[in-house]
C-alpha cells in the first residue's frame, strides 16, 4: 500500500515539474537576464567610483607630499610641487 502511495505521489511530482510553460520558462530566463544586466549596471557603477576615488587619493597623496617637501625645503607649495 505504501509502495502505491509513494509511486503516485512521485508520479504527481514529475507530472507537475513537466506541466512547467515554455510562458513560465520564458518569464524566468527574462528575469534572470534582467537581473544579470542590472548586476552588470552596478558593477560598472562601483568601478567608475573606484577609478574616482584613486584619482582623488592619488592627488591628495600629491599634494600632502608637495605640502612636506615644501615645508622641508623651506619653500613654497608651488615650488616644492613643480620640483
């Protein structure tokens, strides 16, 4: 009796995996490919950021450093930064 119970039930089971739509299918892959582009969208985002911020820290380092040179050299920013 458990042996009928268990092959109807996984005969509903398969039934109902095959009843999928190529609707739902479709509605599926067009999900996944919206998510992959606003994925692809945000990384674009974080790397213009990225190169954003390094630029700024790299002119900062610049000017911190033309700031000590100046300082050690007794001269001006200017100066120190055109060396």
């Amino acid at each position: 009796m458990r042996k009928i119970v268990l092959a109807a039930a996984v005969a509903g089971a398969a039934l109902s995996l095959a009843a999928c739509s190529e609707q739902t299918q479709d509605a599926t892959s067009e999900a996944a490919d919206s998510a992959m582009a606003d994925a692809e969208s945000i990384a674009d985002d974080a790397a213009a950021t990225a190169t954003d911020l390094a630029a700024d820290a790299t002119d900062a380092a610049n000017e911190a450093a033309a700031d000590v040179e100046a300082a050690v050299q007794g001269e001006t920013s200017s100066e120190a930064a055109a060396d």
